[in-house]
C-alpha cells in the first residue's frame, strides 16, 4: 500500500465512521460525543503530520531536481567553453592543446548528460507526488470541516437531549400528582353559597314573620281599646239620659 493509499484510506475511514452506531451503544450519548471530537481531532493531528512529510519528501526532490537541472547548465556551458577553446587553438595550429581541449569538452558534455538524465528520470515522481499532495490537501479540509460539523451536531444533540430530558421531568412529575378538577371545587363552592345564602333569607323571613305578629298583636290590643272606649262613653251617655229624665 503506498503512502498516499493509507493516507487517503484513514481519512475515508474516518469521513465514513458510523456515528449513529457508536452513539447507540453509548451509555451516555455526551461523553461519546465528546470522545468522538477527541479521537477524530488526534486523527486529523497524525494525518497532517503525515502529509507535512509527504510535502517535506516533495519538496525535497524539487530542490534535488533543481540542482540536477543547474548542474546540468553548467557542464553544459564548460562543454562549450571548452569546445570553443580547443576550436580557437586548432585554428592557431595548436593541435594537441586543441586535443586536450576536445577531451574536456567530452567529459563536460558526458556530466551534462548524466545531470540531466538523473532530473528527467526524476520528473514523472514529482509530478505523481505533486497529484497526492493535492489530494491530500483536499482530504484534510474535508476532515477539519467533517471535524466542525462533528462539533455542531454535538452541540445540538446535546440540546436536544437535555431538552427532552427536562420535558420527560416536568411530565413525570405531572403525572405523579393528584391533579383535581377545579370546576369541581367551583361547584362545591357555589353550593356551599347558595346553602349560606338560603341559611340566611330562611333567617330573615323568621324575623320578618315575628314582627308582623307583633303588629298583630298590636293592632288587636288597639282594636280592643276602642271597644272598650266605646263602650265607657256608652254607658256614660245612658246614665245621663236615666239622670234628666
């Protein structure tokens, strides 16, 4: 398996974890949350570090073809350099120097070769790693954003959780007391009203029937004043008439 497969491959297993399956076995959902962020936050840790040294190794092997590349430019510019010489004495009728000249334009131009055939051989691995290093960039922003949304889902399941926990009190402790009707109490109130209020009318017509007799009376000891009156000034007036006849 190559570098980049188990790179990949860890983020893809993480990306791909079943939450919901984790949670369900959990004892509580929270701390499993919690957790959860933890490992998968120490996950992104070690697959950054990872990458830092893919770049690292990439880099690297630039900065080596880099200098294969250089290396090569200069023996070819000493190629040429001494090309030109030995030219320049073979025309001065030089021939053994323009000779010796020639052989170092061949060793020039053999390192030339040889520099740029090691930075041709090492192009197509830059280029590959160049590709892994861009997929790894992409895997590690969709595990820091995988990781946020990791951390939001938690916030809001943890709401929700103690939400509902708190609903399931309030209706737990209003199923657990006697809850009474209060049209009922009404009702026996208004009762307990209308038998005060009867209790206290059967009062005033006692009363009332009391004092009607008293007039009554009244009214019969007035009636049997007059009588009697009538009847002195009866008697009075008879003696009167028996005396003058």
């Amino acid at each position: 398996m190559t570098e980049k497969q188990s790179i990949l491959g860890r983020i893809a297993q993480l990306t791909r974890a079943n939450i919901n399956a984790l949670l369900d076995r959990a004892e509580d959902p929270e701390k499993m949350l919690d957790q959860l962020i933890r490992d998968y936050t120490s996950s992104i840790s070690e697959a950054e570090e990872a990458v830092a040294v893919t770049i690292g190794n990439l880099r690297l092997a630039e900065r080596d073809h880099a200098e294969d590349m250089a290396e090569a430019a200069d023996w070819g510019n000493k190629a040429a350099a001494a090309a030109s010489k030995a030219e320049d004495l073979r025309q001065s009728g030089d021939t053994e120097g323009a000779d010796r000249f020639d052989k170092l334009a061949r060793v020039a131009i053999s390192k030339q070769i040889a520099a740029e055939n090691e930075a041709r051989s090492a192009e197509p691995m830059i280029t590959a790693q160049n590709e892994v290093v861009a997929k790894l960039k992409d895997g590690l922003i969709q595990m820091r954003s995988k990781l946020d949304d990791l951390r939001n889902k938690r916030d809001e399941l943890v709401a929700r959780a103690k939400t509902a926990e708190a609903q399931g009190k309030v209706q737990q402790a209003i199923s657990s007391i006697n809850v009474l009707d209060p049209t009922t109490e009404i009702s026996r109130f208004e009762d307990q009203v209308r038998r005060e209020e009867a209790r206290v009318a059967g009062q005033a017509e006692i009363a009332a029937t009391s004092l009607e007799d008293q007039f009554a009376e009244l009214e019969d000891y007035g009636r049997d004043a007059e009588i009697e009156a009538r009847l002195a000034a009866l008697k009075g007036g008879g003696t009167q008439q028996i005396t003058s006849e």
